[in-house]
C-alpha cells in the first residue's frame, strides 16, 4: 500500500452524527493531552511530504510506518520484539514488513530523512509561531522527568538525539508523549488479560467504529478476528459478532478500566507538566486541527483516540 492509498482508506470524513466519542469528552487530563496531540505526533506517519521522501528509496506506507517507529529499537532488532512492541498488530506482518523496511536502506538512513521531512513538513504547516519552540521546551522538560521503566518504545525513542529546530522539536516530543502512553497503555491492556486481537476490537467500539473497521486494518486474518470477537462475546464484553456489535455495560465498563489504568500510569508526566499542562494541551490542540486541515491527519475526530 503507497502513501496515496492509505490516504484514500484512512482520510474519509467523519460519518453524519457522530461526535467526539464519549470516553474522550469525559477523560481526564492526560487523555485530553493524548487527543490534543496524536496528529502532530503522527506527522511522520500522515504527512505527504514524508510519504514521498520515504517512497524515493522503495518504502511503502506500512514498511515506512515500521520502519520509522519502531527503528530507534535498533537495526539489529528482532522482528518478534518489534512485533510485541507493536502490539495490536499481527505479527508475522509487522515482522516481515520490519525486515522489508531495514533491507531498503540502513534503519539509521532512513530515521535521518524521515527526520528532517517531517521536521521541514510540520514547519510549513504551523508557520513561525513563536509558542512552538516554548511548547516543545515544556513537553522536552516533562518526557525527560518519568521513567522509562516497562516503556520500551518510549525509551528507545528518548535516547535518539533530537531535532533542534522548534517544529521538529514539537513533533518529537508529541511523539515522546505518545509512546509514553502508548507503552502505558498496552501494559494495562495485557493486565486485563486481554490478547491483541480482542484489544483492537474492544477500542474500536470504544470510541465508536463499527466492528472490523478499524482492527481490520491490523492485518489479522478472518478466524482470529472472529474468534476475538466470539470471545468478547461470550465473556458478556460485546453484543453479538455481526456489523450491529456493540459494547455492552460490562464492556464498556471493563474497556473504561483499561483507559482509566492507561491514564494513572501517566500520572508522573501529568505532575511534570504542572501548570502548564492546559496551555499546551490548547495549543496542540489548535496545532493539530491545522494539521487536519491541511490533509496531514485524518479528518475523523474517531482517529484521534484510536492511535
């Protein structure tokens, strides 16, 4: 899949009637955060300019998403610790799109260009607003106050040297406070005792997609995602398996838990942020919709909350 087609699979519009999902408006600080800054952090992932300097040397979207992500693990990572890292993803895929990735050019290579094309894309977007730089100060000071511990992406990605122009400097440390999250989030997902397959389709309905529209694109073949789904059924989490599927109260409730758990486990970066957590978080916020406006993020205010 080229970057133009992920475009066309990704980027429709949010459906008629629906809102900014319900876990969203009613989350905590640190899930606001997380809202305000997915499509600054994902500018590597969404951005055209990107897409194409990647697609030079023979990456497709997926094999430049892998690659990029999960590159600062190292070139001599094995392909099933990027597959546990990604998580919700099948593994076999993101291994053998890992290995496709690394072959195309060397990983450091690749984390150069991607680096500064999405440094220079974000800059072309956001102008010269002088609150870049401050913002990217205040979240370099927060990501750089927590643990790493249990957080590998995170702390593989801390450890890179940093852009030093400001719009590339707020994109890495957005993308810092993601994998934060996102490291937090899994760990409390395996807690629950949930498999991959079953936590991609508990957050899909969680934060309103239909069943299979959003796991679907994580590459799982059809029996282990209706096996997910039967199971999720059975233990009362959902409502049936076909396209009306929905959470039931005890699902919704368990899947709440799970965010809930997601969101203490960011409790130091919260505190490290401090005062200036509700500045940053409008004006990411603010920096986010000109990134969607300019086709540089998904328009679906689901996709947000999705990851």
């Amino acid at each position: 899949m080229d970057h133009a087609e992920a475009v066309r699979l990704f980027f429709a519009a949010t459906p008629e009637g629906i809102g900014t999902p319900g876990p969203v408006r009613g989350g905590g600080p640190a899930r606001a955060l997380r809202d305000a800054l997915e499509p600054v952090a994902m500018h590597d992932v969404w951005a055209r300019a990107v897409g194409d300097a990647a697609a030079e040397y023979g990456h497709d979207f997926f094999s430049a998403y892998v690659t990029g992500r999960a590159g600062p693990l190292g070139a001599d990572a094995p392909p099933q610790l990027v597959a546990a890292t990604f998580a919700v993803f099948e593994p076999g895929f993101v291994g053998e799109t890992w290995i496709r990735g690394r072959s195309l050019l060397p990983v450091s290579e690749h984390l150069r260009i991607r680096d500064a094309a999405t440094a220079a894309s974000l800059a072309g977007i956001l102008g010269d607003d002088p609150e870049i730089d401050s913002t990217a100060t205040v979240l370099e000071r927060a990501v750089d106050a927590v643990s790493g511990a249990g957080r590998p992406l995170f702390s593989a990605l801390r450890a890179r040297p940093r852009p030093t122009e400001p719009a590339g400097r707020l994109w890495r440390a957005a993308d810092l406070v993601r994998e934060h999250r996102g490291d937090g989030h899994l760990a409390a997902a395996v807690a629950a005792g949930l498999d991959p397959v079953r936590m991609g389709i508990l957050a899909e309905l969680w934060v309103g997609y239909p069943l299979g529209e959003y796991s679907g694109t994580r590459a799982w073949p059809e029996e282990p995602a209706a096996e997910g789904a039967r199971r999720l059924a059975a233990d009362g989490l959902i409502t049936g398996t076909g396209q009306d599927t929905a959470l039931t109260d005890a699902g919704r409730a368990f899947r709440a838990a799970v965010e809930d758990a997601t969101d203490a486990a960011q409790a130091d970066l919260v505190a490290a942020l401090g005062d200036d957590l509700p500045s940053v978080t409008e004006r990411l916020d603010r920096w986010s919709d000109a990134c969607v406006e300019a086709g540089a993020f998904p328009p679906d205010v689901r996709k947000r909350a999705a990851g």
